[in-house]
C-alpha cells in the first residue's frame, strides 16, 4: 500500500512532486546505474573465478577421483556461488527500479 501511495505522488502533477522529480530522480538514475556497473563487473568476475565441475579428462590419465580431490575447495567456490545469487538478485531489483525511475522521469 505504502509503495502505491509513493508511486502515485510521484506521478502527481503538483509542483512541489514536479521539483522533486527533476533535483532527485536524475541523481537516482545515475546511483542506481553505478550500482548495475559495480554489480554486474562482480558477477563477471564471479564467474571467470569459479571452477569447472569436471576434471576435463582425468580417467584417461589415471588421476584417482578421491573424496579430497572432489571437495578440495567446495567451500570457496560454495561462497563464490552464494554471492553470484545474492548479487543476480541484487541486479534483478536494481533493473526493474532503475526501469521504474524512467517510466516516472525520462528526462
């Protein structure tokens, strides 16, 4: 309810909103897009750093699949996992608020 009350000052045509909409929301915009930047440079980071699942082709050359060998790391690469969805969700809600700011202010 509060959000609605919210979305409609915003698109009501009374002065005072109108000043806000032009001081404020280009400021937002540009928050909100530093904010997409950072995020998404993470991710593709995130992503470059993570391990393969695979061992590519270990039965050829003999390398013994082991309990170790199979979880040497899973904590790190687990984390780097939890962030990369904590932070897909993160840009989820940033792109549909930053597209909430445009259809309120274009300018």
């Amino acid at each position: 309810m509060k959000l609605l009350s919210i979305l409609n000052l915003l698109l009501d045509e009374n002065t005072e909103v109108s000043s806000f909409r032009v001081n404020v929301i280009p400021v937002l915009k540009i928050i909100f897009a530093a904010l997409i930047a950072v995020g998404s440079i993470f991710m593709i980071v995130a992503v470059i750093c993570q391990k393969g699942n695979s061992n590519g082709i270990s039965g050829v050359t003999g390398n013994a699949d082991t309990f170790y060998n199979r979880n040497k790391g899973a904590s790190l690469q687990g984390i780097i996992k939890k962030w990369m969805v904590i932070d897909a969700i993160v840009l989820f809600v940033l792109c549909v608020g930053f597209l909430v700011l445009n259809l309120i202010y274009s300018g």
